[in-house]
C-alpha cells in the first residue's frame, strides 16, 4: 500500500513538473518581453540616473636598506613586515588633511577616505593607491598627490628609509563603475524571474479542472463524457 501510494505521489509530482514546463512554454513570449523590459530598464537606470565613477592607482615599493648601496634579504624581509603598517598609515588623517590642502579638495578627511583604497598583496612589499570619484582627473591627482605626501610623511612617523613611487597615476579612459553588461543581465534577470513568479503563484492558486487527465488524477476515475467547447454560440442562440 505504501508502495503504491509513493508511486502515486511520484506520478503527480511528475505531472505537475510537466505542467509547469508546459505553462512556461506556453508563456515563453511573454517571458521574453519581462527580459526585456528588465534589461532596458536597467540599461536606463545605469546609463542616465548612475553617476560614473572612475579609478586611478598609484603604486609604491617598501624598501628599508640597512646600507646606502646594498639592500640585503634582511632588508627586504624588513619592508615586507612595514608593508600592512604602511597600508594602515596611508588614510591617517594627517595625511588625509595634507592632501585636501594641498589640492584644495570640497572633501573632509572621512569623505576622501572613503575615495581611497590601499592594498598590499601579500608577500610584497608594494603598495597599490586607488582613488574613485566622478571625475577622471581628480582621481589621478589624489592617489599620485597621496603617494607623494605619503613618502615624505610616513618614514617621518616610522623612523624608517623613504620608499619610492615606481608607477604613477594615469587619467582613466573609462569608469570602473557602473558596469551597464552585468546591470542588464541582473536587471533582465529579476524582471523575469518576478514574471514567472506571478505566474507560478496563479497557478497554484487556479483550482479549475482543464482536463480528463486532471480529473482522473484528482478524484481517481475518469469522466464518463466530455463537452468540447464550441466556438461562435452564446446564450441568445
């Protein structure tokens, strides 16, 4: 009995899958035209209400020479250890302030945080200074006039050799941010997934019997004789 029972349950749940297949085939062309309208209007939003921002990066490399002509392992192993210090250093206030002077920049030191982003792959001694905002040239001006400010002040604090830039910022062609491609894709793919949503909840909530089929799988027989429905009678004939 148990066996027949799960058997029964495989069946409908079987069927239902092939019905809901069969419901998204049958909207297939609307489910096209919610893509659609999501990836438009995504493409909309991204390209007229999102302000553009653009990334500049300045580098620096760590170096502490115990000799003024020869830099050892021990040297190096000293810059790799002072890299994360630097890092942390890099958005001080101080620093921060120094660079909103000098540049006269509309930002408090919290605001041109926040714009500043240091990293330090690991294992290195070389520090990458990324600057965003809205205009290109601004961006480079910060992370070069950040990395400057930053080889003059720091071996101050750190009582240590001043490192060197070795790659200065550029004006960036184009924004890092938004991105229009995958902005699309989500915007088409939310757009669609909330159709077949709807769709999928009407569905389970329409109790009506369509089918022989449907019939037999609800109640257990079949019916004895079906009306097809005629096209082009009303009541009045």
């Amino acid at each position: 009995m148990d066996a027949n029972r799960k058997a029964g349950e495989n069946e409908e749940l079987t069927i239902d899958l092939y019905e809901i297949l069969y419901l998204f085939r049958q909207k297939i062309v609307f489910i096209i035209i919610a893509l659609l309208v999501g990836a438009i209007a995504a493409g909309l939003v991204t390209k007229f209400l999102i302000t553009p921002k653009y990334s500049a990066t300045s580098k620096i490399y760590i170096v502490s020479s115990s000799s003024s002509s020869v830099v050892n392992l021990s040297d190096l192993q000293i810059g790799t250890n002072l890299a994360p210090d630097y890092r942390e250093l890099m958005t001080a206030r101080p620093l921060l302030l120094t660079v909103i002077s000098e540049l006269n920049l509309p930002y408090t030191p919290g605001q041109l945080k926040s714009m500043v982003t240091v990293a330090n792959t690991s294992g290195t001694r070389i520090l990458t200074i990324t600057a965003t905002g809205p205009d290109p040239e601004e961006a480079m001006a910060i992370a070069n006039k950040l990395a400057s400010v930053a080889v003059q002040w720091l071996p101050e604090i750190m009582n240590s050799n001043a490192p060197s830039i070795y790659e200065d910022a550029i004006v960036p062609s184009s924004p890092s941010s938004p991105n229009l491609i995958r902005n699309v894709m989500i915007g088409a793919l939310l757009v669609g997934v909330l159709y077949c949503a709807i769709e999928l909840i009407r569905y389970f909530h329409d109790d009506t019997i369509t089918s022989a089929e449907q019939m037999e799988r609800l109640f257990g027989t079949m019916p004895l004789a079906t009306i097809p429905e005629e096209k082009g009678i009303t009541d009045d004939d």
